[in-house]
C-alpha cells in the first residue's frame, strides 16, 4: 500500500472507538460536507463499506481507475482498497461501514468477489436488483434508528441479504467501468463475465459452443481459450453444470417426474439426463432424490 494513501476507520477520523453496533450507517452528505464535498483517497484496514449513489454525478476513485456516474450506482469497497470521491452539494445517497473482522462466513465470502473495481461498481440500469438493494438499505436505515426488539439481528440479516444481492448481480456484466480493464486477463474476465451472464438466459436451449461465441461475436475456439483461462473448464462443460445444477434444485424442491425435469434442466431426454446426471453427482436422479427426502 502507498504509504502516502492514509487509513482511517471512518475518513476523517485517525483514532475511533470501537462501535456496540456491527455496522455504521449515515447520508453521504452528513461526512462530505465537513470536506467540502470532496474525500480525499484513502483506505480502511478493517471496513468494507457499500456506499449507495442515489444521485447521479459522483466522481469516484477506486483502486487506480476513475469513473464519473451518470445513473444512481452502488459501489463495494474491501478492506485496504483505495478510494476517493467528489460530490456534487445537492448529492443523495448512504454509505455502509461493516466491521470484517465481525462479520459472517457469509458476508465475508460475498466481500471476498469485490476486491477488483470492475467488479465493485454497479450501475442501475445495468443491475437487475438494484431497488431491491434501495429498499433493503431504506429497510437498514429505519432498524439502525430505531430500539426495537432483535434490532442487531434485523440489521445484519438485511446486510446480508444487501451482500447477496450485489454478488448474484455481478454474473450481469453490471460493471460501468470494465470497459477500462486493460490488458488480455481483463479482457478475458469481461468475456468470461458475459458468457456465464448469455448462459444463465439461455442453458435450456439446445445451443452448441459455436452457438454461444457466434452470439457473443466470437469464434468457438476462442471462447473456450477464455473459459478454460478464467473459469477453468470448457464452455461446455459449464453447460452440462449449470444444467444439473437446475436439475438438483427441481429433484430436491419439487414433485416434477424425471422427464420434466429433464426437459426443464436443458436435456434432450429423460435417459440422456439420468446418464449425465450420475456421471456428475455420483448418484442416479432417483437416489439423489431419496437421499435429500432422508
């Protein structure tokens, strides 16, 4: 780390206590306006923080890349990631401090997928659940000022469910800045990113690997270079795993007989599907079924 880039606990405090609540919440105008709307680039040793641009016009630094929003953005910030900002005075919006060190698995292990900007920063048109994040962080706001009952437990449910959200929306291609990933591996990534976001729309489809590069403007050979590189499989590979994948969930949380399934997951027949299914998970349909009714 540079070591010119100061650390704070929250910007502009150099000492600060520990806080009784998992989370700190406040309006981004509330700290900003003591700096005349400008946060110089620093970093957090222990915070990650998830701010919410309700307004457009934010210049932001994060890492070495700079963006400017033209839409309401969410953007994810990791312990020891630089970051910077210049708001406008008629800015509106909430940033979310949470102690790592005090956190979930759980909300570790989503933090874990943001620590590069293109995956940290995500526009509204571009997020498929990006008002369900502003009512979660409207929902955080009411319990963080309120006293009633399990106050703490409603708190970091909604954090987590905050988390849960940003991570399932990253598979969208949601980044407003990856375009400025540079370089062959972040190409790569951006293409990798698009193929797993094509694939989520369309695995029930019959489509061969030609199929996907050609919409993706791509030639077979080339997706499955960017697959094996950042994914570590073939792209058809990761077919057939998505299509289980749908076909464990069917087998374990509904009735459905074999060959809806089959044809629900992907799969050309309901023999083809049981095939493929126990060369994959170990086990026929049948029995995986059995085993999660045990």
């Amino acid at each position: 780390m540079n070591r010119s880039i100061p650390s704070y606990e929250l910007y502009g405090d150099l000492v600060a206590g520990r806080a009784p609540d998992p989370i700190h919440l406040e309006q981004i105008r509330e700290r900003s306006i003591k700096h005349d709307w400008t946060i110089g680039v620093h970093s957090h040793r222990r915070l990650a923080q998830i701010f919410l641009f309700r307004s457009p016009g934010v210049y932001l630094t994060v890492g070495e890349v700079t963006h400017f929003t033209t839409h309401p953005t969410l953007l994810v910030v990791t312990p020891g990631i630089q970051h910077g900002f210049r708001f406008s005075e008629d800015v509106v919006g909430d940033v979310l401090s949470i102690r790592v060190d005090a956190a979930s698995d759980l909300r570790r292990d989503c933090f874990a997928a943001f620590e590069t900007p293109t995956s940290a920063v995500f526009s509204r048109p571009d997020t498929p659940h990006f008002d369900d994040i502003v009512v979660l962080f409207d929902q955080l706001r009411d319990a963080y000022h309120g006293l009633g009952n399990n106050r703490v437990e409603i708190m970091e449910t909604l954090v987590d469910l905050i988390t849960l959200y940003l991570a399932g929306d990253q598979s969208s291609l949601a980044s407003p800045i990856a375009a400025k990933v540079t370089g062959p591996l972040g190409r790569q990534v951006v293409q990798a990113q698009a193929f797993c976001a094509l694939l989520e729309e369309s695995y029930r489809q019959p489509w061969t690997v030609a199929h996907y590069a050609s919409r993706m403007g791509l030639s077979a050979s080339h997706l499955t270079r960017i697959c094996r590189a950042v994914l570590d499989a073939p792209p058809n590979a990761l077919v057939r795993q998505r299509r289980i994948l749908e076909a464990k969930r069917l087998l374990e949380y509904t009735p459905l007989p074999l060959s809806e399934i089959a044809h629900r997951s992907g799969f050309r027949d309901t023999a083809f599907f049981s095939r493929t299914f126990k060369v994959f998970v170990g086990v026929s349909p049948n029995a995986f079924r059995s085993n999660m009714d045990r």
